[in-house]
C-alpha cells in the first residue's frame, strides 16, 4: 500500500529538481519574475526528462546513477539560479500564497489515485483504471532501460515498450531516488504535473492581464467541469439522450489531470514550445527542441499531432506578420534545426510508434470522423451535417461551460484591442493559434488505436488556454464590464457541481462487496514475487477484481504484483501489445477459457509453453478452482498455497519463447 511518506518524498523530490532546472531556463524566455517561476516546474519536467532517458539508457540504470544525475541537476540548476542575472519585473508579482494554493488544489487529481480503506476492504476510485499503467514504472525500477512490455509475453509481438512513456520514466527515477514503489511515485507525479500545470496556467493568466486577480480565478476555473449534472436536474433522461450522442465529450481539466497525467504534461509543453517559438532566436533551438520532443514522448496525439499543427500556424503567422526580410530565412533556419534536433531525440519513440501502428493492421492511426455531437432525435441525414456546427456551438458549451464561452470572449477581446499589444499579451496570438488546432483536429479527425484519444486528449492544450483567457478576461470584467463578469460567473457556477462531484469521487471511490478481499491480495502477490525472479513473468486470471474499478482491468496485478504478465487483459493488451485485434481477441478467450475453468489440455500446455509464464496463480475466486487444471499437471509445480484462498504453481522446463 502506498506510505504517505514515500509520496512525500516523491513529490518534494519533483518539486526541487525540476524547479531549480527549470528556472534559470525560464528566466531566458520571460523579462518577468512571476512568470518565470510560474513557467519553471512544467520547463523543468521536460528538459531533465528528455536528457536524462538517453543518459541513464547510455551509463545503465541504478540508484547510483539516478541520484548522482539528480543531484547534478540540482546544483547546476541552483548555480544558475544564485549567477543568474537579475530580471526586470514590470509586471505583476505572484505571492507564495498562490504557489501554496496550487500545490493544495494539485491534491485534488492525486486523490483519485490514493486507496481508501473502508471496514476492512480496499476501495479504489475509477481513475486507478487508467493509472494501471503503474506496471510500466514498477517495471523501469525493476529491470532499467529500455523498458520492457509488462504486460505480454509472446514472441510474435515487437520487442519492448511501444508507449510514449516518458512520464512514467520521470516517475521512475522519482521511485528510483527516494526508494518509493511505482504506486507511490505514480501519485506523486500526478501531484506534481497538476501544480505544473496550475502555475502555468495562473503565471500567464496574470502576465496577460497585467492583475493578480487572475491568480485564484485560474484555480477557481479548474474546478469546474461540464453541465452534465445541470442538465440530468432539469431535461428527462431519455430526452437528453435522444437529443446528444453517447459519444464522450471532451472532459476539463480536473478530470484530466486525475485519469491521464501524461497527456496534461505533454498539453503544457506544447504550449511552452509555442511560446518558445513565437520568439525563437539561436540560443533557444536546443530548448525548443527538447520541449517538443518532451511533448510527443509524453503523449503522440498531443505532443506530436496537436503540437505539429498549432506550431505550423504559429510558424506561418510569424513569417507573414511577425518576421520580414532577412528574418524570414534566419526563422526557417532556426525552426528547422529545431526540428530536427527534436527528431533525433524523439526517432526511437517515432520508430516504435510507426512499427507497432503496422503491426496492428489497423490501417492509418488517424481518420477523418467529425465529432458526433447529435442524438437520434436529430434525423440521420441531417445529423452529421449539424454535427459541424454543433461541435462549437452545443459541445464545447456543455463540456467545458467555465472556460469556453469567456476564454473565447477575452481572446477575442484581446487580439482585437489595440492596447494588447505589449509585453506578454503579444502571446495572445500563439496560443489562440494552438487553441484552434487543439479544438480543430479532433472537431473532424480521431485516432484508431485503442480509444479516441486525438478526440479526449487533443483538446487539452486549447483548455489550458481558454483556461488563461478566462480567468485573464474575468479579472478584467470585474472592473470594466459588469454584464460580462457576471455572465462569466453564471457559467463557472454551472461547471462547479460537476466538479465538485469528481472531486466527491476521488476522494470516496466506490466500495464494493469484493473490497475486503482485495484488501487480502498484497499478501498473495508478496508471495508470488517470492517464487519469481526480477524479469520472470506471472499468469493470472485477467478479470481478477475486475469490478474494483469502472472498467474492467487486471488491476490487482498492475498495483502489487510488481512483475511481468504473461497476458495482462484484453484493455491493457489492446493499449500495449501491438498486434491485430483479432489475435488479442483470441488471447483473451484463451486465458479467460482456462481461468474460467473452460480450458482445454491443447490450452493449458499452450499456457505453460508460451507468453514467457514462469509463474501461475489460481485464486478461489476463479471459475477454475474446484477443478483445478494445474494440479496433477505434470507442467506445472505447486511452490506455495493458502488454503481456500489461493494457489502458486511453476512452470516446469518451460521454453522461454516470449519476452
């Protein structure tokens, strides 16, 4: 179980290292000292991330390693930072109140992630769904670089990781460094990315404002999600659901910075670059380049498709507006050998990317389908036409009703106000063009592996955005236009309850009659890690505890088993494993028929001789209990039992053909 002081440690640890790397590199982009801080953690995050994966790849991986790289991180940083020169700062200064704040509100995702202890169960909360992906940290500390796939074993798949997991590797070092287990460290770095984003969003909030004041409307902004409760209050549920599609809608910022902390990462490089960009002379080629490979190892569709748009409309307006002359030519040089420095050090996540998307045989990654908006009230002819305009007019309202009509409004406002021009609210013009292509891309196009992840993750960026013209836009209203202000706070007061009711989640979870027994299975894994080796990998049934949380996933596995699977789940498989959909399909009904007490002799030897199984474990809560198709095997071995509970077998003289 994670030890609030391991998340500590993880967290504190976060919070120095990236700070101290990335301020000094943040003073080089900013004359102000607010925004300089504000920009530091998230700057921070992805310049030691980004050098320190080929490094530790390169020197090996050890505790040794990571703590020495850590510690030069740290007093380099520091150094920097006592020799820097001193910054001009006309604008507005941010109190360490509101960096306290940030941190308190960035606890907010991270409950999602703690295990709540009730009457003797364990009860977790939905988003542990995603946060499965605690295997690949756990893995990392394990076993180094570069990282294996947990969660299948066979032979015919491509070797290693295909993810763009830079931010668990940041959790690993994190993990590496303080001793902390992959959980713990998982929750830190939630933790940590949540303030990181925070403090961007409120650092440029009040830089284009030129008012404090929008330092706590950003946080109060963040707490707001979609009218999804208003609407269920006040419209029958079978009309709301014959008048929008079950489509999921985009989801705001307390969502996502509880179920997918990677893409969040990657959405505040992609704004950090543009801001790079949009002033890029010489000296920050080599930061832009690794800001944006930061980006797409932390999230392809974010960091690499939704990136690659906005950074080529930024581009253009910059040559057509921002440059002339002799400019031009030395801006194209400039972007390019960004560019390519930013491929050379993403090739080996581009490479794994292209060759795992061919061997799924899914054909493109990325297909032009408009986002479905309009339910089955709405005539099937008519319906994909009105979906167009309804994408801006209905979905964007009813997801993010907080940031989307203001933050439209004061960016409008802005790029239209002569007097904006100065200082930091010249960034108005990239981030506008960033969030275009943010909520542009998934408007027409979605991604094709696994879920719709160019759809629900693409549009954080241009949240992030809104996020900084709404709250810049209301601190202003408040002075100058009462009518708008309070049309501004009409609408965040209509995002609240759902916010509200995601953080009630988070915090609670929800108990069911299987969470005292899973409160038993850390023993059980603790067991088998002691009949298996570091790099040896473990079967069992992958709907084990599978209603524990929203969806079903092997989650007793992913949080403490601490080792390799053999075949993780169907919903892993399909994220992880690249192979076609029909062979994954199959896997599953092989491993399900076999711990649902269906196998056959043909699949129970197919078990022990493939996938890399070195370990089996069989529970009484699996429909192969009673009748038992390891025990007498002569496959397998019984190494270790708890009576009416469970059983762990080895797989005897088995042929390592997997991974």
């Amino acid at each position: 179980m994670p030890s609030f002081l391991d998340v500590l440690l993880s967290g504190a640890a976060a919070l120095v290292i990236y700070v101290c790397v990335g301020l000094p590199l943040s003073r080089s982009l900013t004359e102000y000292r607010a925004l300089a801080w504000a920009l530091a953690p998230t700057l921070g995050w992805a310049v030691v991330s980004v050098v320190a994966l080929p490094i530790l790849i390169i020197v090996g991986w050890s505790r040794t390693s990571v703590t020495t790289l850590c510690g030069v991180a740290i007093i380099g940083g520091a150094t920097a930072i006592l020799r820097g020169r001193s910054r001009t700062d006309s604008g507005p200064s941010l109190p360490i109140w509101v960096y306290a704040a940030g941190g308190f509100f960035a606890i907010l995702p991270a409950l999602g992630l703690w295990p709540k202890l009730s009457d003797g169960g364990l009860v977790l909360a939905d988003p542990l769904f995603d946060h499965s992906k605690i295997a690949i940290i756990d893995d990392i500390v394990r076993l180094g670089l570069p990282p294996g796939n947990p969660f299948y074993g066979g032979a015919e798949a491509t070797p290693g990781l295909v993810y763009y997991y830079l931010w668990h590797f940041s959790a690993a070092i994190l993990a590496k460094l303080v001793g902390a287990s992959g959980w713990e460290a998982d929750i830190a770095l939630t933790w940590f990315t949540a303030f990181a984003s925070l403090s961007l969003m409120t650092g440029l909030a009040v830089a284009i404002s030129g008012r404090r004041l929008a330092a706590p409307l950003t946080l109060l902004l963040n707490l707001a999600a979609s009218l999804g409760i208003i609407l269920r209050l006040v419209l029958p549920s079978d009309l709301l659901g014959r008048l929008l599609s079950q489509v999921q809608a985009p989801n705001s910022w307390i969502f996502q910075a509880t179920w997918v902390p990677q893409h969040l990462a990657s959405a505040g490089c992609a704004v950090l670059a543009v801001l790079i960009l949009w002033r890029l002379s010489w000296p920050l080629v080599p930061l832009l380049a690794i800001v944006v490979a930061a980006g797409f190892e932390s999230s392809a569709w974010v960091g690499g498709v939704v990136f690659g748009a906005g950074a080529l409309a930024v581009g253009a307006a910059l040559l057509i507006y921002g440059r002339s002359g002799q400019k031009r030519v030395e801006l194209i040089v400039q972007a390019g050998a960004s560019a390519l420095l930013a491929l050379v050090l993403a090739y080996p996540f581009l490479r794994d990317e292209y060759l795992a998307t061919a061997a799924r045989q899914v054909g493109s990654p990325i297909v032009f389908h408009p986002y479905e908006v309009l339910g089955p009230l709405i005539p099937q002819s008519l319906r994909r036409v009105l979906d167009l305009p309804a994408y801006w007019v209905i979905l964007l309202t009813v997801a993010l009703p907080a940031i989307y009509p203001a933050g439209v409004a004061a960016m409008v406002g802005g790029a239209a106000d002569g007097d904006t021009v100065s200082g930091e609210r010249r960034l108005i013009i990239p981030l506008a063009l960033l969030s275009a292509a943010s909520f542009g891309i998934p408007w027409l196009f979605a991604s094709t592996i696994a879920n719709n992840d160019l759809g629900w993750r693409g549009v954080l960026p241009g949240i992030l955005i809104l996020t900084i013209f709404a709250a810049a836009g209301l601190s202003r209203w408040l002075t100058t236009s009462r009518i708008r202000a309070m049309a501004a706070i009409a609408c965040l007061a209509l995002g609240i309850p759902g916010g509200l009711a995601i953080v009630a989640d988070n915090a609670t979870g929800h108990r069911l009659p299987s969470a005292a027994a899973l409160a038993e299975t850390p023993q059980m894994w603790a067991a088998v890690r002691h009949h298996t080796a570091l790099d040896e990998r473990v079967a069992n049934n992958p709907l084990f505890f599978f209603d524990s949380v929203g969806w079903p996933v092997n989650i007793s596995w992913a949080l403490f088993a601490d080792r390799r699977s053999c075949f993780a789940g169907w919903n892993l498989a399909r994220a992880f494993v690249p192979l076609p959909e029909a062979e994954l399909d199959w896997l599953e009904g092989l491993f399900d028929r076999v711990f649902a007490g269906d196998g056959s002799s043909e699949d129970i030897a197919e078990i022990a001789t493939s996938y890399d199984c070195r370990v089996i474990v069989l529970t009484s809560r699996d429909g192969a209990w009673p009748h038992d198709p390891f025990a007498g095997n002569p496959r397998f071995r019984l190494v270790d039992e708890q009576p009416e509970k469970w059983r762990i077998y080895r797989v005897i003289a088995a042929t390592r053909e997997g991974r």
